[in-house]
C-alpha cells in the first residue's frame, strides 16, 4: 500500500527552505560587516599597498561599505596616487551614479 503524503508538505518544504536562506543570508551579512571593520581599520595604514587593497574590499563590498565613504573621501587626499585612484573606484562602486 502506498505511504499517505501530507499535504501539507510543499508548505513545510518551502518554509524550511526559506529559513535556511534566511540563515545563510545572516551570516553573510555577518561575514561582510566583520570584513567593514576590518578594511575600514586597515585604511589607516602606513602602507600604501594596505590602504589600496582595503579601499577595493571596501568597493566589492559595495552599498554595505557605505559607512566607510567619509574614510574613503579622505584617501582622495590621499600622498599616493594609487591610493586615491583605488578610493575613487571604491566610492564609485559604494554608491553609483544615479
């Protein structure tokens, strides 16, 4: 004889579906707020090489690097040109054109 599915099944499928995206989705929220921190600290570094890769995190981060822009802005003024032009494309990419 046949096992009686419940049919109430796709509903269930589908809410612990998207409670697992929901988790997944807190926890690269996490991951990339951690990752804020971290470049925003390293902005600050005597090297130019630091300050250029964490001006690029920042700018693949994109709108969630939005706290970063004032720090950002201020690597415009930056001595070195690498620096000012890896601000320039991670403000770019912070908040675009409209």
């Amino acid at each position: 004889m046949p096992e009686k599915r419940d049919p109430r099944q796709p509903e269930l499928d589908s809410l612990k579906k998207r409670q697992e995206d929901d988790t997944l989705a807190q926890r690269i929220l996490a991951l990339n707020q951690k990752l804020l921190g971290e470049y925003m600290k390293k902005l600050e570094s005597e090297s130019w090489q630091v300050r250029v890769k964490s001006a690029r995190g920042l700018g693949s981060l994109q709108s969630i690097a939005a706290p970063a822009i004032p720090a950002l802005e201020e690597l415009l003024r930056d001595k070195d040109h690498r620096v000012r032009k890896a601000a320039a494309l991670a403000l770019a990419s912070i908040r675009p054109a409209s």
